[in-house]
C-alpha cells in the first residue's frame, strides 16, 4: 500500500505544478474538440478520489461539499469558478494524499459499499478504491495533457 500512496502524492503534486503554473485563460479554455477544462479535470480527480475511498466507506469525504456536487461524475465546467475556488483543489491536492495514507494507517476504512466504475471495474474494499484512483488519476491527466497542448497553440 506504501508505493500505492506515494505515487498518489507523485500524481498530485504533477496536478498541483499544472494548476499553479498555467495561467487564467489556458486554465479554463475549452477546445472544440473537448467538452471540459483543464480546472475541471483536476478538481474532479480530486474530487473522484475521495467519492471513491471516502464515500464508498461510508465515511464523509474530507473535501467541501460544493466542490464535491461541482465536479463530481456527470458535471460540466461552470462559468464562473471563484479563487477560493481554486485555492480549495490546491490545497487538496497537497493534503489529501497525506488525510488518505494517515487515515488508512489509522484504520478508519472499515466498511466498503462495492461500486462498479464506468471502466467496469469493480471494486470491493478500500484498498481497490485506492488501487482504482491511480488508472482514473491516469486517464485525466491524458486529457490534461491533450488539452494543454490544444491550448498553448497560437490563436
């Protein structure tokens, strides 16, 4: 589980670099052949992880709850996005790898509700759920990576 946990904070620090360094306007740029941002991208890992470790525990996530209906699955950038906003997904990107690998230490993961993923992966303990968010981590930092280099293109 140890190397599980360090390559989530490896990931996470990768997602905080992109939001910290990219300026406004490529931060929130939808190309054309997109139907999201670079900020929705990154608060919906966030916010996925811990839906998928939290919640799926039957505990409550450890994140604000408007961010949670905000970039949840099934949700689309909203115009306006606040700077406490974004001050929130730093901040949690830097944290909850560590609220994570602390809490697991602690043993508070005592009861898992199994959930089927879109990618029809299905998973059964905390530990799958923790194993799963590195493939989703994966995947969006892909379109990260498609989007960043969609909207660093001369206009």
């Amino acid at each position: 589980m140890e190397k599980l946990f360090d390559i989530t904070e490896k990931l996470h620090e990768i997602y905080h670099k992109v939001l910290s360094n990219t300026p406004e306007d490529q931060l929130f740029a939808i190309p054309s052949s997109h139907n999201n941002n670079l900020f929705w991208n990154i608060a919906h890992v966030l916010v996925t992880e811990q839906l998928l470790i939290y919640k799926l525990s039957g505990l409550t996530p450890r994140l604000d709850g408007d961010l949670i209906k905000k970039y949840s699955k099934g949700t689309f950038p909203e115009k306006s996005v606040t700077k406490g906003e974004i001050e929130k997904v730093a901040d949690g990107l830097l944290n909850a790898p560590g609220w994570i690998r602390d809490d697991y230490r602690k043993g508070i993961f005592k009861e898992f509700n199994p959930y089927t993923t879109s990618a029809q992966v299905t998973l059964n303990k905390v530990e799958d759920a923790i194993s799963f968010n590195l493939v989703h981590l994966g995947i969006h930092y892909g379109t990260i990576r498609s989007i960043q280099k969609l909207t660093s293109l001369p206009a």
